[in-house]
C-alpha cells in the first residue's frame, strides 16, 4: 500500500502500547513518515510529557505547540501537549467563561470541576482534539496515548460520562467524542507491541477492549524493536571451539568461546521474536508495521529517520489492514 493512502485514511492516529514497548517513538517516527508523504502532522502528547521534540533535537518549548520538522514543499511536524487542566481552560474560555477562569485556577477550583465527574479530564483532553481534527490543525493528528492500561481509562471516558451526564454541555460533548472515535474516516487506532509474549498478551486484551467496547476502528499493529536477521548465525552452532587452532584464527580460544556464546544468545532471541511474531499473527489478523531494534541508547533525528523509513517499507509491504 502506498503510505500516502495510508495516512490518508484517517485523521487521526491514536497510538497505544504497554509502558516500555517504544510507543513514543513510534508516533514519533510514523509522523514523520506521513510528513515525508507531504502531509503536515501534529503529535499531541496527552499524559504530561514533552518527549517527542527532543527526539527531532529540538528543546520542548513548555506545552506551545512548535514545529518540529519542516522540509519545505514535502511536510511537516509539529508537536504539542494536551493536559486536563489547559483544555478545561480552553473549554471554559470558549463558553464564554474566560473572566473567571484565573480566578478559578489560582483557588483551586479547577481541580474541583475537573474531578467532580469521572472520565472527565480524560473527555475534555478528547474533546481539546476533536476540536483540532475539525478545524483542520493539521492534515493528521498522531495521538501519543498512555499506556495501554490507561489508554483504556482514556477511551472509554466518553462513554462514562455520557452515562452520567444525562443532558447538558458535557454530555453532548462526550456524544460527539465518541462519534469521532467510532468514525474511522476521523480516527484508528494504532497499537504498539514487542515481540514479547507479555506484551504481546497485553496487547491482545487491549485490542479487542478498543474494538468491542469503544468501537475504535484498528489499523495495523506496529512491532518494535525487531532484530535483523545475521547471515551465517546458524553454522555457528555448529562450530567446536577447540578444533580452532591459533594460526587459523587472530582471536583466542576464550574470544572464540565468547562470539559463540553472543552468538548462541542471538540466535535463541530470533527463534522467540519468530515465534512470538507467529503468535501475534495467528491472534490478531491485522496487518503489521515492523520495526528494526536500534543498537543506541537514545533516540534522535537521525535514528527516527530510520525508522520512518522502515515503516515506510512496512507499510508499502501490506496489501490492506482492518476495516478497510
């Protein structure tokens, strides 16, 4: 599939996963593979973190949004965070309560309106980006969720609130999230995995949690950290370290011993990433974005680079993924 008719396909991304997995860097990198496409994109962080500029090597300007990205005549990459309590601000303000809005921040009182119904801060972090798909903020929005475990809390409080509030402002708000969320022309979700079996599992139960009780439409699952393959690796094992002699080799027995062991720890490492790879597959029909495991203790410019262009690849590699 061409990766312009993939981000082509929805407005928003909302990208999940189990804490650990690299789900930032991977709604990092697939934004800036869908500004590669001549989009411009905005990643929105929701949990309070300002993660994603550093790895485009830019400092994090506060919670303003700022450019991040920017490749004249391809695409673009902006960045901002959404909190509970600048978007309660921004509700309030745009009905038509913006003089007391100070006031309630500095009494405290904010906090108060913002717990008094559950899955409230949730729908107006929501709702805050209901309100820049519809005005066209960007031509994608990529959502950095929270963990999967909470990512569920944040999804399904539309649906609380809807249940609680039986009329008003609120409720219908909570009505049009969740007509959003059930759109998958407007939104698809995106969940991130390793090829672990934990994950994996938390995964599985993530996914049919979104679907069945949330009505989000899937996309692909991206799987991250994905070691290459080595040329070669299996003969080692067949390898007998004392029938090396020193004029056969510039390395030592004890050096041999030692690749042979790496070696060994390699090769059991991709025999689980397979199978866990086939036990994704065999749970979950949903097309898959692979990523490659990066030998670097950080993430930047150039290593989000790579992985763009490996979900590129991916992506160009499937055929269709669910719901389409």
């Amino acid at each position: 599939m061409d990766p312009g008719q993939f981000f082509a396909s929805s407005r928003i991304l909302i990208v999940a996963g189990k804490g650990g997995v690299g789900k930032t860097a991977a709604s990092a990198c697939l934004a800036l593979a869908a500004a590669r496409t001549g989009r411009t994109v905005m990643v929105v962080e929701v949990a309070g973190r300002l993660d994603s500029a550093p790895m485009f090597g830019v400092d994090p300007q506060g919670y303003d949004e700022q450019t991040v990205y920017d490749d004249p005549g391809r695409g673009q990459v902006r960045c901002r965070s959404i909190t509970p309590d600048a978007a309660l601000v921004d509700w309030l303000s745009n009905h038509g309560f913006a003089r007391i809005v100070r006031r309630m921040s500095k009494s405290g009182l904010l906090e108060i309106v913002a717990t008094a119904t559950p899955g409230i801060k949730e729908l107006l972090v929501l709702g805050q980006i209901k309100h820049l798909e519809q005005s066209r903020a960007a031509d994608l929005i990529v959502v950095d969720a929270p963990a999967a475990g909470h990512a569920l809390n944040f999804l399904r409080a539309p649906l609380a609130v809807r249940n609680t509030a039986r009329t008003g402002v609120l409720r219908r708000q909570a009505i049009e999230v969740l007509e959003m969320l059930r759109d998958s022309e407007r939104c698809r979700a995106l969940l991130v995995t390793i090829a672990e079996e934990t994950p994996i599992k938390e995964l599985v139960e993530t996914v049919f949690a979104v679907e069945d009780e949330v009505g989000v439409a899937l996309g692909p699952v991206v799987v991250n950290g994905l070691l290459p393959s080595i040329e070669g690796l299996d003969a080692s094992s067949e390898l007998d370290v004392s029938g090396i002699g020193a004029s056969e080799s510039a390395l030592s027995v004890d050096e041999i011993s030692d690749l042979l062991t790496a070696a060994g720890f390699r090769r059991d490492r991709l025999s689980l990433q397979h199978e866990q790879l086939a036990s994704l597959a065999q749970q979950l029909p949903l097309a898959q974005i692979r990523l490659p495991h990066l030998f670097t203790t950080s993430i930047g410019l150039a290593e989000l680079k790579a992985l763009a262009t490996a979900a590129s690849a991916s992506i160009e590699a499937t055929e269709r993924w669910a719901g389409s």
